[in-house]
C-alpha cells in the first residue's frame, strides 16, 4: 500500500521496535510466511532464495501498509 515516506520498511522482528534490514516499494509483492499474533504484522520473504541463502531472506511489514493477496492458485 501507499506509504507517506513512499517505501515500507522491513524489520528484523515484528512490532516498530524491530531493526530496519530492508525496504520494499509499494506495489511490490512477496510471499506472506506467517502473521504474528501480537502485533498483525505480516512476515516475508523480501530477496528469494539462491545459493547461501536456501531460505532466502525474511522480515517482518507492517500491515498497516501491507495487504495479504489471495492467492492465484
């Protein structure tokens, strides 16, 4: 969704308090792996997975600023 610094920030656990490791575009779409309970904030997968990283890298969005797509499958 529409940001008023026009990026999300991704942090590295859910909640404000959490450490910025990353920034994603509004627009930009990426899979959702989990919500957390607490805080509704949605984790995902921002950089895909590819040697070293077979995870790939995860953080964790606000969703405020953040919708979860039905799937097209």
């Amino acid at each position: 969704l529409d940001t008023p610094t026009g990026f999300l920030k991704v942090r590295n656990m859910p909640g404000d308090k959490g450490q910025e490791i990353a920034q994603v575009k509004p627009g930009d779409i990426f899979p959702h792996l989990d919500t957390d309970i607490e805080t509704g904030w949605y984790e995902i997968r921002y950089e895909a997975p590819k040697a070293g990283l077979p995870e790939g890298i995860v953080g964790w969005v606000s969703p405020k600023f953040a919708t979860i797509a039905a799937s097209p499958n």
